[in-house]
C-alpha cells in the first residue's frame, strides 16, 4: 500500500465537515484531527473526557475509543483523517503512536497552536482553489501536521487493544451492542452471549482493553448519551434518566456527579447560563 498511497485516487488522508453527531463510542484506523468549526462538544476518550469550543483542535490515534457530543444544536467540525500507513512508513518507532495530550486551545500566540492550524488551513485553501499541485500541498500539510504533533506529543500506547483481528472484531461487536442496548437493561450475560463468549471471559477481556469494568463502562457511556437530552430544558431530569438505562434519577444523578463532579441539574444551568464559556469538569 505504501508504494500506492501518492495515487491521486488513493490519498493519505480523507477530510469532511460533520455537522450530526450521536455521543456513540467509536474508533477510528487513522490518525483524526478535528478542528471545531462552531460550536462546543464533549470529547469522550477511553479514560477521560474533555470540553472543546470554537477553533480548539484535538486528535486522537488509531483504535482510540472517542464519542463526540455537541453542546448545543449549531456545532460542527473538521475532520481529517491521516492513514497509519502514511504516518508509520516514515515514523515506523513504536514510542510514537499514541499522543500523550489529546487537544489545543485556540490560542494564536501560542505557536504550537498557530503551525498546526495553519496546515489546517491548507486542507481548506486546496479543497476550494483547486489547482495541479492542490493534492501535494495537502499531503505536506498532513505529513507537517502529524510531524508537529508527534514531535511534541507523541508517546507509545499504554495497550495494544487491537493487537489481532479477532480481538478487534470483539471490541465492534461490544461496542455495537451498548450503543444499541445502552437505554434497556443490559447483564453481563446478555453481552457475553452476543459476543460469543463465557461471561466470566468476557468480563476479564472487557477490563483489559477498556481499563474499566463492563458495569463501570455502561453508566459511563449512559452519563455520556444523556448530555444530549440536558441540552434540552424542557426535558425532565427523571425522563432523561429512564431513556438512558438509569432505574431512576438517584442514580443517574450519582453516576453523572462521578464523572463530572456536579449534578446534571447543575450542569444543565451552567450551559444555559453560559454556553460559549464552558468550563470543563476536568483537567485538560
């Protein structure tokens, strides 16, 4: 694929602005760089969860678990997606793969900030004045991009969570199924035996690649889903608890308060309050 990847039908990155979002847990096989065009979204990771707003940049390496939530109805994004194929043929060092920070403020002073939103920028100059040499400079603002960004970020991975193909296949497969079951009652049974495995198994297989137990994950992933409903003020906390698999509000009031250390009435007053200056509940 290396020697094919210059084909101007074969590009090392594919790029589109996404204006729909689902707070879905996802992974991606490239390299995603996302520049947030309008708007504010929470970023879910594997193990951690971070507030973007207008012009911040994140990026996340492949099989990374990500779930984008907007904040309000008018945010979108730029998206890039760089092929591992195109970074790892000419960075090929395992202790390279993985980024130890996960986003950049908008901040032109800083110049970290201002050369990769530059490089940005050249995506969106060569998408709209298309010229002969339009698909060259993008390919060097890719390969400027990640260069900048593994330079100062870059790390090895913590795991391999998708070291083989039938790993890979287990983590889609449990992944399909929360983010189509997440609001009914779910056992470690159900998933087990949809998965194709002992539940016991899949118990011990689920904390190694996710680094936290199945139930820890499932509420978790249903504090995240219900960001979506809190945006809407006319939706009831008590309602908004039961869509999302929670037995009642108590509960979901406990979860969200241990992820985000507020309740979701609280939180919900903050973003009418202020929807442009969010302050993230945690460290970025």
């Amino acid at each position: 694929m290396a020697t094919d990847m210059f084909s101007l039908n074969q590009l090392p990155f594919t790029q589109h602005v996404q204006w729909e979002f689902d707070s879905a847990s996802r992974f991606s096989e490239c390299y995603m760089i996302s520049f947030i065009l309008n708007g504010e979204f929470a970023l879910t990771l594997s193990d951690s969860q971070h507030i973007l707003r207008t012009n911040d940049i994140c990026f996340i390496p492949p099989y990374e678990l990500y779930a984008f939530t907007p904040l309000h109805g008018e945010s979108c994004m730029l998206i890039l997606e760089i092929t591992r194929d195109f970074v790892e043929s000419y960075c090929p060092a395992k202790e390279c793969t993985s980024f130890s920070e996960y986003q950049l403020r908008c901040n032109l002073d800083d110049p970290l900030y201002y050369q990769v939103a530059r490089e940005i920028s050249q995506f969106v100059f060569y998408t709209i004045n298309v010229r002969a040499t339009s698909h060259l400079h993008m390919v060097s603002a890719a390969a400027s991009i990640m260069s900048i960004l593994l330079d100062r970020y870059g790390c090895e991975p913590a795991q391999s969570v998708f070291a083989g193909s039938y790993s890979r296949q287990r983590i889609v497969r449990t992944l399909w199924y929360i983010n189509e079951n997440y609001m009914e009652k779910i056992t470690l049974k159900d998933i087990a035996d949809y998965v194709g495995v002992h539940p016991q198994y899949f118990s011990a297989f689920f904390k190694k690649h996710f680094n936290k137990s199945f139930v820890e994950y499932l509420n978790f992933y249903r504090v995240q889903k219900s960001l979506l409903s809190l945006v809407n003020p006319e939706n009831s906390i008590t309602d908004i608890a039961l869509s999302c698999g929670f037995g009642d509000h108590k509960t979901y009031s406990a979860c969200f308060k241990k992820y985000y250390q507020t309740t979701p009435s609280a939180f919900r007053k903050k973003l009418a309050q202020n929807h442009n200056h969010l302050v993230s509940p945690y460290p970025v």
